[in-house]
C-alpha cells in the first residue's frame, strides 16, 4: 500500500471507497445521498460521513478495508438531517456507537425511505495502540488478534456534540484534511474516556451469528420498555444458556441485561418528558412505574437529575434561547 498525504473528496463515495478498498459501487443505486464527505490519511486512517436516503428494502454484508487490521467506529443516526426534497424521514434505527473489527462481516439491512446518518472512522490496530500509549494495556481485547470484539457504546454530550460539530459546522478554507483528522481525532478520545469507564472488558471472541443473536436480545429489550422481558424468553432468543448470554451482552453493551433495560427506560422517560410535555407522574406510569419515589430513584440514577429537575432545566434552556 502506497503511503500517500491525506486527501479530501467531496461528494464522490466511490473515489472514496475505492481509495480504502471497500466493495459498495453496486448498492449505490439504493441510496439517495444528501451529501458525503470523506477524508483519507493512508496507510492508517480514513474518516467518512454523510446522509442518505433508501430507495427500497434491500440487505448488505460489509466488506473488508486496506487498512490493515482495521478497527471500525461508527456514530450511527446521532445528527438529524432531512432527505434532499427537504421532507422529513424516519430513522430506521435509534443512535448507536459501534466498534468491530473490519475481520467480522456485518449484514446490514435498510427500509425503503428511511434516512441514515453516520460518522465513521476506520483506524488500523497498530496506529490506535500508538496513539494510546500508555491507556492501551486497558483495551487489550482491541489488539489482540485473536479476538473477535463487538462493542456498542452508549452516547455522551462531549461525542454527540463533536458528531454535531464535525457535520454542522462550516469547514476552513485551508488544511481541511488536517482540521478533520484533529476532530477524529477528538471524537475517539471520547469514545475511549467513556469506554475506559466499563467494569469489564471483552473476554470471548464473538462469530457473526451470536453478535447477530445478541441484537434480537437487544432489539426485543427495546421493544418493550414498560415490562421487562424474562431470562427465560431472552435465552430462547439468543440460543445461549443464561452464563453465555450475560456474559455476551454485557460485552457487547457494556452493561447487565437489566440495567442496560433500565436505562434505555429512563432514556424514553427523559423523551417524554422533554418531547411529549407530559407529567412525571404519567412519564413514569408509561414506563411501567406504579410508585412515583422508585421512578425518581431510578431516572436520577440514569439521567443525573430527578425528574423535575430535569424539566425545569428544560424548561430554562427554552426560555434562554427564546430570550436572545
């Protein structure tokens, strides 16, 4: 592989993904993009993003990079954006944060006219135990390539913030390829301050079958946020004994089944709260709470304010920035 400069492309995903070694020309027909970005820092890193419309259903297995031992980061549907008539869409996922290996095949699906924004960052093994340093011997199951890691990484204000500066902000005239290198670079330091917070890290090297298990576990937990699902009904999902399955998600996820339920719980109630202009009382009763106290308990736990502390700071911010 040729060491080159960096280099920027702007609106053309097949120079693009020609220039990293990844196979999309023949899905571009399903896509009806809004604009794409991407910038290219051979033989170590590449970083994209962009926003794009489905034409129709259809399903994509992912291919492999030229970044050798390549890591993938991706900052799925973070930042809103509306399709090119100006209309408004719908996501077909909520935000993730996801990490894998380049090693370990995704299979993708889409819905006709859905909209996806992302930002990703393809960075090889070897460059990211560099930038590290020091901070590296605690994400081992990173460069060892004997495992096969899955990681999915819950959303902070400091990374939905530099995801919005990236995409939103007006770019420099000059060195762009190196303004946008710093913001991946920003972008990961996040990402590894909130991954450095998890108790354990991975242990078991995954296949593409039990990641893809671990998400209908995931998916069926997010299906119903007001009554939590049995071991029993999850463990038939997956296909695992109930050891495997907890083991599994809480390294995927980074969290135990119920407390991961519990909070995408009050991530929903901070929804309503915040969207729905409802009570505490029935954001709590929607989610499945009959005692208001426990609910508090709980959203404080999971938000870092009680419920009505929450809304009154809503409620600040809105008559802030109606006031300028």
């Amino acid at each position: 592989m040729k060491n080159t400069s960096s280099q920027y492309f702007d609106g053309s995903v097949e120079q693009f993904t020609n220039k990293v070694g990844v196979t999309f020309e023949e899905f571009l027909h399903y896509f009806q993009i809004n604009f794409f970005k991407g910038f290219i820092f051979l033989p170590d890193m590449a970083m994209h993003f962009g926003s794009f419309v489905t034409n129709e259903d259809f399903t994509r297995v992912t291919g492999t990079s030229d970044i050798k031992d390549g890591i993938g980061f991706v900052f799925y549907n973070i930042f809103e954006d509306k399709a090119p008539d100006g209309t408004d869409t719908e996501p077909l996922e909520p935000p993730y944060v996801r990490i894998f290996p380049y090693s370990i095949r995704q299979t993708l699906h889409f819905k006709k006219g859905t909209r996806v924004t992302h930002v990703s960052i393809s960075i090889s093994a070897e460059y990211l135990k560099d930038l590290l340093r020091e901070d590296a011997e605690h994400f081992e199951y990173l460069f060892d390539s004997t495992t096969n890691f899955w990681i999915e990484e819950l959303m902070t204000d400091d990374i939905l913030r530099t995801v919005n500066d990236i995409v939103r902000k007006e770019e420099p005239l000059t060195m762009k390829g190196f303004y946008y290198k710093l913001k991946a670079m920003e972008l990961l330091f996040y990402l590894f301050e909130s991954l450095k917070k998890r108790e354990s890290s991975a242990g078991l090297k995954l296949s593409g079958k039990e990641v893809q298990a671990i998400y209908r576990v995931r998916d069926k937990i997010v299906s119903s946020l007001d009554q939590p699902s049995t071991i029993a009904t999850l463990k038939e999902i997956a296909g695992m004994n109930e050891l495997k399955l907890r083991k599994v998600f809480t390294q995927v996820f980074g969290m135990g089944i119920y407390d991961y339920y519990q909070h995408l719980r009050m991530k929903e109630a901070a929804r309503l709260l915040r969207e729905e202009n409802i009570s505490v009382s029935e954001a709590g009763f929607q989610m499945g709470f009959e005692n208001l106290g426990h609910f508090t308990k709980v959203f404080e736990k999971h938000i870092g304010k009680k419920p009505k502390k929450y809304v009154q700071s809503l409620n600040l911010t809105n008559l802030r920035r109606h006031s300028k």
